[in-house]
C-alpha cells in the first residue's frame, strides 16, 4: 500500500494546511488555516481538487447581505485576523506569535463593524495599549498622524504607557512637540503621571490617544 501523503505547510486557494487530524469514513482529514484567520478541518480530496479554497469567506464575500468587502471596516478586519492566527502572515510574529488575540465577538466581520464602525479618510485601527488585545475598549480610529506619536514615544518606555518615563524611581509624563520635549511634575505614583501626559496632550496635541 502507498504511503499517504503528507501535506501539512502545502497551500489550497486561501488554505495553509496545518496538521493532519485524523481519518475519517476513509477520509484523511486536515486542519487548515485561512487567510482571514479561521481554521477548518478540509479533507484530502477537497484541497487537492479545489472543491474547497477556503473556510467560507471567499464564497461570503459575494454573497453575504452585509456588503463588508466593500468597505475599509472589512479589509480592516480581515488583516487584523491574519496577523493574528495566520502563522503565514507577514505580521504574524509582531501579533499572534506573542500572544495578541481579537476579542471572540469580533471572530465574525458584523460584530466588528458594529462596534467599531467606519474609518474615516486615511485612519486605520488603532490600539490604545499598544501591547494589548483587539477589544472594543482597546481599539479605536485614528489617523496616521496619532498613530505614528504612539509609536515613537512607545519605544524603549519602561513603564508600559505611551508617553510616561520612569526616572530614579519616580514617574514623569512627557510629550514632544516640533522636537522640543514638555514634562509633567514627578509623581510617585504612576496614575497621576499618566492623567499628567493626557493633560500634555490636551494642549500640545488639542487630542487624547
């Protein structure tokens, strides 16, 4: 008898194959990852032949009442799940590979447009604790213009919040405007520095991120 074939890493349509499950009615089934970031169990002859490219979504976003892929809500969200479960993805090792997670309500494209509704202009989804989960308190629009102060003043920060340094033991809330830097008082404690940098931002920025 010929050995079975092994096609874990191979990739049907939008379906990396995982790892094979088990045989089923002579069926070998396979755990496959779609790009939009599901997994579904696919038997051989399914991926071999095309009859299955995908979990679904493909065939959905066509037919579904909802309109999604039309909108930057749903490219949006169809990224936000691959970084997330593809291990295929580009961004995978910034996102899913460290643990961040979309909050399950949000696994479903509707969910996540009610919640979140439409961008506007050139805004993209924002996290507000940018080492947290996609949640609805978490995620929000933003411009690139917000998101770019987030991402600079986030590095190297000791503290775990945007724009508050830690300082011979004490908390200090800090801003850059037109490259000259703006401080907040010393605090021991660190959620008086944090109100201090939203006060910065009021009147550096006009904007609380």
């Amino acid at each position: 008898m010929a050995k079975a074939r092994d096609i874990t890493g191979c990739v049907f349509g939008k379906l990396t194959v995982l790892e094979f499950v088990k045989s089923e009615k002579a069926k070998r089934m396979w755990r496959c990852m779609c790009e939009c970031g599901k997994t579904i169990e696919v038997p051989t002859g399914s991926l071999v032949t095309g009859n299955t490219k995908s979990c679904g979504c493909y065939h959905m976003e066509r037919i579904t009442k909802h309109g999604g892929w039309q909108k930057g809500s749903y490219n949006t969200w169809r990224a936000m799940m691959r970084r997330c479960y593809n291990p295929k993805d580009k961004d995978f090792a910034k996102y899913g590979a460290v643990g961040v997670v979309v909050q399950e309500s949000w696994h479903e494209y509707i969910a996540f447009a009610a919640d979140v509704g439409e961008p506007e202009g050139t805004q993209t989804l924002h996290r507000i604790d940018p080492y947290g989960d996609y949640t609805k308190e978490n995620c929000m629009w933003a411009s690139p213009i917000v998101q770019a102060r987030v991402t600079r003043l986030h590095k190297n920060n000791k503290t775990g919040h945007v724009g508050v340094a830690l300082r011979n033991g004490k908390y200090m809330a800090e801003i850059t405007v037109q490259r000259k830097k703006y401080y907040g008082k010393c605090r021991a404690v660190l959620e008086e520095a944090i109100a201090d940098r939203k006060e910065l931002e009021r009147l550096y920025w006009g904007e609380v991120t």
